[in-house]
C-alpha cells in the first residue's frame, strides 16, 4: 500500500493558500471595464427606445387632455342646460386663433372661460393644424342638450411617426382613435 502526500505536511502551504484568498478583495480594473463597457451598450440600445416611449407618452397624454376637455364641456352643457363651446386659447371673453396654444371653455358665445388648458400643461403643438378642426380656429360647440353643435369635430395630433385622432360624435360622444374621424 502506497500512501502519496500532497502538498507540503508541515501545513505551512495550505496558510500560504488562505493567505492569498484573503488578499483578494474587490475587483480588478479589467473586470470593472469589462461591466462599464457592458452598462454602456445597454444604455445605447435603451435610450432610443426610452425616447419613443416618451414621445408616445406625449401624444397619448396631449390626446386625453383633449378628451377630457370635450367631455367636461358636454357634462356642463348637460347639467346646468346652457351652450359650451371649446375654442382656441385666447382673452376670457374671445377665442385666440391657434389651437397649438392651448384651448378653453366658455360658457355660451361670448360668455366668461371657466376652463384653460394651455401649453404648459400639455404640449398642444401636436395639434395638426391641416386636419379637421385644427384647420381654423373654429370652436366646437356644444347645445345644451349635449349635441354636437358645430359643424366639426375632430382634431388630428401628430408625434413623430405616430397619429391620434380625438373624435366627437353629431351626438357629442368624444373618443380617442387610431385612426380618421370621418369628418
């Protein structure tokens, strides 16, 4: 029977070894290039979608405002039986002329806004001004039955390669789409 040795028997190697293992603390500069340069392409594949996803974001947002805008001025029209009107952002008594400002609510014809929605809240830029009601700066009126009462109704917003239509219905009813309002 042969009995064979690894190592040193005085037990001084297996020290060494320990040793070693306890100088070993934190990472070399490789490695940390190494996870530096990885981080860096993540991030450069990343951003440019981060960038879409919050331009879309925009748009959906600026979309909804609109929305809720047709569909507050409808409930007003409803409950308290008077004409509303959503216009252009100008004077509290009179429309501007450009919907890319922003836009409010009046009361009646020529009756004191009781709603602004300007650019600061929602980036009304998007608001194609070749489309629908985007084209002039007619307002979209609504009777106090609710009806739509203007004849158009329909804006066109527009994101880089992307396109909301918010929509409103002969019977006042506002949607947001993908696609053309059928003006």
């Amino acid at each position: 029977m042969v009995i064979q040795s690894f190592g040193s028997s005085d037990g001084k190697g297996a020290k060494k070894a320990g040793a070693q293992r306890l100088h070993q603390q934190g990472f070399t500069l490789i490695e940390m290039l190494v996870v530096v340069s990885i981080l860096a392409i993540f991030s450069m594949l990343a951003i440019p979608s981060y960038q879409k996803m919050m331009a879309h974001q925009v748009l959906d947002d600026t979309a909804n405002a609109l929305l809720v805008s047709m569909m507050y001025a409808r409930n007003q029209a409803l409950t308290h039986h008077y004409p509303v009107r959503i216009c252009p952002a100008g004077s509290d008594h009179e429309c501007g002329q450009s919907w890319q400002k922003g836009w409010q609510i009046m009361r009646g014809s020529k009756d004191t806004t009781f709603r602004r929605i300007d650019v600061s809240d929602v980036d009304a830029r998007l608001i194609s001004t070749t489309y629908g009601t985007g084209i002039q700066a007619d307002p979209i009126m609504f009777n106090s039955m609710g009806y739509l009462s203007s004849s158009t109704g329909g804006f066109q917003l527009i994101s880089e390669d992307d396109v909301r239509y918010v929509c409103v219905s002969m019977s006042g009813q506002a949607s947001v789409r993908s696609r053309s309002c059928h003006l």
